[in-house]
C-alpha cells in the first residue's frame, strides 16, 4: 500500500468506483437499459438518460490516444517519476471513454500503443490507477 | 427562435470606463485592495463617480475577493445586481455577458466587472507549494495520476492535435514569438525581451509537448471595466465600446462523453452562437484578443471560431496573418497572457477597448472598431466564453 497526499475525494456518486480500484478492479458506470457506457461515475446515463446503472466491470484494455511527458511535477506523490509519461487512454468499450494515467512502460509510446490497467490501492476504500503495455502480465 | 443567441440584447450595453493597476511578480498588497485600486482607475476613466456603481461580477477560484466585501468597502447601499462566478479563464468573458444582461434588462444601471488576482505572490495555478490536498469532483479522476495543471492538459490536446493535423513543436513558437513581439512596446508588459523561434525551442521542457516558453506568467494585479447601458454611454468621455454579441456555455473535456476527437477546438460549441448575438461573422473581425493561457489555445481558437479550417493556422502564421502591423487579423496586440500579464483574461478586454478607442500608442491596430474578445477553451472545465466588442 503506497502512501499518497494526493488522493480522490470519494462521494456518493464514486465512492464504489475508488474502493472497487482499491480491490484491483476497473469499473465504469454501465446501463442496463441502452448499453452505454458512462466515465466519471455519474448518476445518469448520458446515452438514454435512464438510472437503470451499475459499476460493472471492463476488460481494462485500451489503446493510447495522447500522451505528455510531464518534467515538471508539482504534485508530491509523482515529483519521484519526473520525468514520466501521462497518457490519455481510450477504453475498448466505447470510444469516448478517455482515463488518464501513469504509463508504466520501457517501450516508445504511440498512438494506439495496447495498454492494459494496473490499478493501485492507496487506502482499504481508496484506489488510483496507472496503465502498462498490454503485454505485461498483470 | 431563442437560445441561439439570435435575442442577445446586441449592442445595448458599453464598456465606458477601464481601470488597472501595475502587473508585477508581487503587489505586496491583498487582492481586495488591487480591485479597489483598479475600480477607482476605471470608475474615473468613465467620468463616473463610485457612487454610481450599482453592479459587481467578478469571476476566480476562491482566490480573490468577492463582490459582498467590495460593496461594503466602497459603500454601496443597494448592490442591485453581482455575479461571484467560480471558476477560472473558461468564464472571463461569461462575466461580461451577464453584465450586459442586467444592464440591458434595467436591473442595474452601472456594472463593475472586474478580476483581482494575486497568482504570483499568492495563490498560484500551477499547484506549486500545495501539500497533502484532496482531490475533489471531476478532478478526483485526474489529479492523483499528477494530471493536475492546465499545461497538462492543453498539453495533452496539443499532442491530439499534432497528432491529427501535424501541427509542430515550431508552429506553437510562432505564436509565443508574436505575443512577446507584441509585448515589446508595451509599457504594461511583464515581458519586454525579444525572443526568438531558437529561444522558443531551446526552453525547458514542462509537459512535454509544451516547452516553458507555451506556458503563460504568472501576475499579480487587477483589470475592472464599467458597463452602463449604450445611451447613457453616450454622454460620457469615451468612444462607447459596445458589447455586440457574447456567448457562454459548452465546450470539450474528456469527462464530457460523445466527443471522439480531443484536436476538436472547444470553441466550435458557442462559435455560431457567438457571431449569431452579435450578427456578425469572422470576416467582421478588425482584430483578436485570443486567451492565452498557452500558445496551443490560440491555434485552437483561430480554428473553433471560423477564421479558417483547421489545420490551416500553422501556414497562416508564416504568413504572417496575425502580425499587428501587417496582418489581416492582428492577434493577442498586447502580448497576451503570455506576456503582458495573467489578469485571467480581463487584461484582454482593456487592451481591445484602448486599441478600439485609438489610444493603444504604438501597438495602435489599423483597422480597430470591431474585436473578438475570448475566454478558456473547455479543455479544463467544459465551459468556453467569449465576447464581440464594437466602436460606436
């Protein structure tokens, strides 16, 4: 477990989303109704508008869509990475879906490099995530 | 038909007065008092008197001070109308837009907008010195990863746009080489060295693909401007800038689902509403203010507010197009908040209203009655706004 300053400010709306990260698994708000896939955790579908929802979990697959090296970090948590790369990741379910992360990876990074999620627990209730090529074994 | 800005009261509200203080890496002062120093500037500028001051809308992130305390300070018995807006550049111009309404609807006679900011020698954006901290709202999914300060993120739309368009590290000096150019005569100006496109590309590296030298400064200091209604400002010592058209509203984060393409310009959501209040189109622009928080945001605007297709800016630039002497649409005339100053965008609006009052010396526009005025892309928040200003 990592010792962070910086950590997300759970509410009602994504405190299954924080703790299910911490329990190493990505979840994202999902309809039973149309099927659309919704990122934040929100509390209505933004495809049909219902509430028939739950955090369901995905494959944790997705290819690179941007990416910046950050050499300056004023972020306490991350100044021991500088410099290191944040990419823009979209998920395999739905193409509008971008989550950003910590890329932990050797390899040359490129848009539509196979990344994978590795989620991080921080507390027992709270996670975070970064993400690694989709070759490492999890 | 309503809410495409076609019912905007379109040119019924002025800009009459503007007010500011010296833009410094300290002001050794609160921002309660730079925004009364820059109010009393203003407040004279018009020929007014405080005690005409019935409206305060001030924008920011709990970093200055509010219109409550203000009207206390300056007397105002009957505050008939504020705005206390919170978030940052993204609303700069939605400020003016509300003014205008209040003004135009009679609800207030004569409206401060004004922006006091301390981001230097205070509260500074790029969360250096924050120690154990939270993260709250959407933010929570961005800042434990140290995805947290707009260069990241304006860095990360820069690298899409690259991406798509093949935009370069180059094209983005181009305009940090134009706004410091711009600078370079102006007395206001934090920055007044020349630098060229080998400065540019020799500067550190911060989020790469953005060198320091995309990066804006960070300012202490205070804008206001006065707004009374088009007939009253006639009467008064300036030429009225009119407020033509504003626009406010929807724009492009990555938590904001259904947009598939990050090298889209947020402007494009309030672009047609924009020129729609002010029944105008791009070709009636004289000149442009662009918020430049970075240099990639000017190359977003050019593009999301109709001045050409997209991809196109970086060829213009070599043109020449945007130079203020030459070009056909002079940009950013004061250096911009690159490098006249970060007021948070209000420092544009006094720039456009000298340049359309002719009293902008040697940065003096040739052609200067119409100004495009903007404000944040919806990058960081998913709010864009921007204002048209017209010389009566």
């Amino acid at each position: 477990m990592a010792e962070r300053l910086v950590k997300p400010m759970p509410d009602r709306d994504t405190v299954a989303y924080w703790q299910a990260l911490a329990d190493g698994k990505l979840v994202v708000t999902h309809c039973h109704d149309c099927g659309h896939w919704t990122w934040p955790p929100r509390p209505i579908c933004s495809g049909c508008h219902g509430d028939n929802l739950a955090l369901d979990e995905v494959k944790g697959t997705g290819e690179v869509y941007s990416w910046i090296v950050v050499h300056r970090s004023t972020t306490p948590d991350m100044m021991q990475y500088v410099p290191y790369c944040l990419a823009l990741v979209r998920l395999d379910e739905q193409a509008d879906i971008y989550i950003p992360g910590r890329l932990i990876s050797d390899k040359e990074v490129h848009r539509g490099m196979r990344v994978r999620v590795v989620p991080e627990r921080i507390t027992d209730h709270l996670g975070d995530l970064a993400w690694t090529t989709e070759d490492v074994p999890a | 038909m309503s809410g495409n800005g076609e019912r905007f009261p379109r040119g019924q509200a002025a800009i009459v007065g503007i007010g500011c203080t010296e833009f410094s890496k300290d002001s050794g002062v609160s921002t309660f008092a730079l925004a009364t120093r820059a109010i009393r500037a203003a407040i004279a500028d018009a020929g007014l008197e405080i005690g005409d001051i019935d409206g305060l809308c001030t924008y920011g992130t709990a970093d200055s001070v509010s219109p409550n305390l203000l009207a206390q300070a300056l007397g105002i018995q009957s505050l008939n109308y504020y705005v206390d807006q919170y978030l940052g550049g993204s609303v700069s111009m939605s400020v003016m837009g509300q003014a205008t309404l209040a003004v135009s609807a009679g609800v207030a006679d004569c409206v401060i907008c004004y922006r006091a900011i301390n981001g230097r020698s205070e509260i500074r954006k790029n969360g250096a010195g924050a120690g154990p901290a939270r993260a709250p709202w959407d933010i929570q999914f961005k800042m434990p990863s140290g995805y947290m300060v707009p260069a990241q993120e304006m860095a990360m739309n820069a690298r899409a746009h690259m991406l798509r368009y093949g935009t370069t590290s180059e094209d983005l000096g181009r305009i940090a080489v134009l706004s410091r150019t711009n600078a370079l005569d102006n007395e206001r100006a934090m920055m007044r060295k020349p630098i060229t496109l080998d400065d540019y590309m020799a500067s550190e590296w911060i989020a790469e693909p953005f060198h320091k030298l995309d990066c804006c400064l960070e300012t202490d200091g205070a804008v206001a401007v006065v707004i009374v209604n088009a007939e009253r400002a006639r009467d008064l010592p300036h030429r009225p800038v009119l407020i033509q058209g504003a626009a406010w509203g929807g724009g492009i984060s990555i938590a904001n689902n259904g947009f598939d393409d990050l090298a889209e310009s947020p402007a494009r959501p309030i672009a047609d509403r924009l020129f729609k209040s002010a029944g105008m189109s791009p070709q009636d622009i004289d000149f442009a203010e662009f918020y430049d928080c970075f240099t990639y945001p000017v190359l977003s605007q050019i593009e999301g507010y109709g001045f050409c297709k997209a991809g196109e800016v970086p060829g213009m630039l070599k043109d020449g197009a945007f130079d203020r002497a030459t070009g056909t649409l002079p940009i950013n005339t004061h250096g911009g908040l690159l490098s006249e100053g970060y007021i948070h965008g209000m420092n544009h609006v006094y720039e456009a209203v000298q340049q359309i009052r002719g009293d902008a010396a040697h940065r003096q526009v040739k052609k200067h009655d119409v100004a495009l005025v903007t404000g944040q892309l919806g990058y960081v928040s998913g709010y864009s706004s921007a204002t048209i200003l017209r010389g009566a």
